[in-house]
C-alpha cells in the first residue's frame, strides 16, 4: 500500500453510503469530525472504501503499536483459529493464555510474583483492578485524577473525571471516589512553576486525606501514567515516584492504568518504567492484542487474593487474543520497538517544537516516545482553548490524508505506529503543519 494519497472526493460515494446507513442503526456517540470509513491497512497506512489512503497518526486508537495487519500477528491469529477459537479462559485451561500471562507477568514493572485476569477492554481491565482493589483491602476509598479517563463503564467511570459529559445522567456513580489535581504543568491548578512547586500536586494528596478524606477508608489510588484522553499529558519525573510513596505510607493499593501508555509507546515497554515505579496493578488494553479485543490485569500475586467466583467473564483470555498478543509482544521485542519509538519521539518532538515556534495557536507540544500531545490555544499569554479551530485542523489534516485523533479541550494525539518509516513520520508534519498553517491564514 502507498500513501498518504487521495483519489476520490471526501467522502467518497461508496463511504456516503455506509455513513448514511451507520447513522440509521448505529448507536454511538464519539465519531471523530471527519468521514473516514476504513476498508482495508497496512503498517502505518489506512485506505477507506473508495480507495483513498490516510497516513493514520492514531493507530487506530493507540491500538496498531506494531503497525496495522502486522502479518506475523495475522498469521499467528489464523493458525490460532484453525486449531480452537474459544475455549472459556475463566472456566477452562488453555495453553495460550497460561503462557501470555507468564509473559505479561516477566515484563510487566515489578520483580515480584504477579497474576494476571484477562477480559476484552480497558475498562473491564479498571473495573477488576477496582473490585479488587476492594476485595483485597476490603475498604471504599478510591482516588483518582481530574483529567483520568479509565473507561465508561459504572466502576471505570466512577474513577474518569476528563468530561463532565462523560458522567451526564449517570449519576450517582460508584461513590467514595475523590478526584485531585493532575501534574499538568501547561494548565497547574494552583497556578505553581515547575520545578519551583517541587511538585505541590502529589503532596496536595496528603492534605486531602488530612482534612477530609480519612485515609483509614481509602483501598486504592489510580493514575494514567501520562493522561491520555485528556490530550497526552506527561508528569514531571518525580510525581509518579511521589505517588508511589504516598501508597506506601498509608497502605494503599497503586493501581496504574496504562491502557493507553503500554508496549512501548513511550520509548519502554511500560510508561511505568520512564518512572522507575512498580505499581501493586496494572491495567493493560488497546495495544495489548494488536486490534484483538483483549484487557488484561496484572496484580502482585499477594493483592490477589480473592476466593473462588468473586470475579470472571466468558470472553477473558479468547484464544485468538492470546495468540495475537503473543505475536505483537515477540515483534515489539524482536524489532526493538521501544527503542524505534524513543528515537522516533525525539525526531517527532522536534519537529513539533519547530511548529510551535513558527505557529500563534500551538501552545504546547509535549510527549515521551511516540505518545505525543499538541495543544492548541486562542492566545499563547491566556492560553484559551482553541476548540473550533483544533477540530478545523483535524478536517483539513485529513482532507490531505492525515489521521489525527482529538482530545482534552483543544489537544491532538499524535500516535503512529511504532514501526512507522521515518519518511512517513515526516510526511505526517509536513500535512499537519499546513492544516495548521491553513487554519491560522483563516
Ligand atoms: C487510560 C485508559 N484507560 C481505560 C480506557 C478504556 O478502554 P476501553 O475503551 O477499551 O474500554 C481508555 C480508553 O481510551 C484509556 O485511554
């Protein structure tokens, strides 16, 4: 497949068609602004129905690490499903699943003995690390993060503070959840300066639970390791580390979520591991099957300490999502894909800073390997975000064959697949740079 390249109008008269009836019988709610119906991919490259082909910059969702239809992923799905497609992996034995998790248990952060529960999404992946955060401390408590989103399911939801919207009419949620400030350093709540606040946010925890939250109820604390929905955003190096502390202090269970952060995104196999952090769990998703449905939980093998039936589902550890996983985890390894992504962000980084500069609406850039965040905003001095005009850049990015994912207020992710050739990557800038540039010339 060759690409970016556009041959038809947008959308093209086949997409119209499915886009006519999706809207007749589907019922979802979080279309991005633009008309892409994907036929077929390839790597890096997404070509829609009627032969268009977009650089996709979002890996279908922070999905395809190892690029789109990896065929060693392919052909080990297809050898999996001659031999036994599912075999109920939370009632019956099954040998791909037993070894995937010996596997996520070996790379996972932390040395020490770890079990692992599979389910099919990110938000299954919090909903068991909440419950069993519960179960094993047997307190309420959770705390979380303005800005988290960890899913939307009840439990999952009940941990999310991204958007008011997401929680509307859902209310009462799951109750004795706090939410505190994130280390968002562009947007500070307490209007501090890194590294002059020597990272107030963490501390602001214990003045929590000393005023108002007795840390005696509290079970767990969950963070994103760099937030993702709320538009990429990293930490300063210390407050995870701080978090880590703070857990320990007062007996909490560490719950990270890295959903979207894990296999290699940011330059490490785990996001946790830029942080030198071992959480008690970890919440795995999105890249963990390569575009199988699959989450998955990882948890010191002393916190899970459940009895018989206290949690399980029919699809966990499906053996077509074992023997995909399996397959993305040896080609991450095998073509050193961390280490791609980390020289690939700086490259990437780079290349947005110079954007930035030359740009009046790029407030800011930021990322660790190939989870990169780009902030848009009315005024570099107020920082207003820039809504209409990030949603602009997003149709105009595409209209010139680029997939761009939006998030938080104003934000775009950039997220390519790991193994992304550097050429393209730089294509990428070239058409995100002049959406940009066609969106500020009005
Ligand atoms: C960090 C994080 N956790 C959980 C989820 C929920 O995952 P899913 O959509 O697979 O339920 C997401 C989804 O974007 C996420 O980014």
């Amino acid at each position: 497949m060759k690409g970016p390249k556009i041959v038809s109008p947008i959308p093209g008269p086949k997409a119209q068609k499915i886009i006519n009836l999706h809207k007749k019988v589907i019922m979802t709610t979080t279309m991005v602004p633009y008309p892409i119906v994907g036929s077929e991919a390839q790597g890096a490259l997404v070509k829609d129905i009627d032969g268009n082909v977009y650089l996709d910059f979002s890996s279908a969702v922070a999905v395809a690490n190892v690029g789109h239809n990896n065929p060693e992923v392919v052909k080990a799905v297809k050898a999996q499903a001659e031999k036994l497609i599912h075999f109920a992996g939370n009632d019956y034995y099954n040998e791909p699943q037993a070894q995937l998790a010996k596997e996520l248990v070996s790379i996972t952060p932390g040395k020490f003995s770890k079990k692992v529960f599979f389910s099919n999404s990110g938000a299954e992946s919090v909903e068991c690390a909440f419950k069993l955060a519960r179960w094993h401390t047997k307190k309420p408590g959770m705390i979380s993060f303005l800005g988290a989103f960890h899913g939307r399911t009840f439990g999952a939801l009940s941990l999310s503070s991204c958007k008011s919207l997401h929680r509307k009419h859902f209310l009462p949620l799951v109750p004795s959840v706090v939410h505190v400030p994130y280390a968002y350093c562009y947007r500070c709540s307490f209007n501090l300066e890194y590294p002059d606040c020597d990272v107030w946010c963490a501390s602001y925890i214990e003045e929590v639970l000393q005023h108002s939250y007795p840390k005696e109820d509290v079970a767990a604390l969950i963070a994103e390791p760099i937030q993702g929905e709320a538009g990429y955003i990293v930490p300063p190096k210390e407050f995870l580390p701080k978090l880590e502390k703070i857990c320990k202090k007062n007996g909490f269970i560490w719950i990270v979520d890295e959903v979207q952060s894990g296999f290699g995104r940011t330059g490490k196999m785990f996001a946790c591991d830029n942080y030198g952090v071992q959480p008690d769990i970890i919440c795995l998703a999105k890249a963990l099957a390569a575009g199988l449905p699959m989450g998955a939980t990882v948890a010191r093998s002393e916190v899970a300490n459940w009895e018989e039936g206290a949690h399980s589902n029919t699809y966990g550890g499906n053996l077509l999502a074992c023997a995909a996983s399996l397959a993305n985890i040896r080609i991450i390894k095998k073509e050193k894909l961390c280490e791609k992504a980390f020289s690939l962000g700086e490259h990437a980084l780079e290349r947005l800073n110079e954007i930035k500069e030359e740009s009046k609406i790029v407030g800011d850039a930021r990322g660790k390997g190939l989870m990169i965040g780009v902030e848009f905003v009315k005024d570099k001095k107020t920082k207003e975000n820039a809504v209409k005009e990030t949603e602009k850049i997003t149709v105009e990015a595409f209209k010139k064959g680029l997939i761009l994912l939006p998030a938080g207020a104003s934000c775009v992710r950039i997220a390519p697949p790991l193994n992304i050739q550097p050429e393209l990557l730089d294509k990428g800038f070239d058409i995100l740079s002049d959406a940009i540039k066609a969106v500020e010339s009005g």
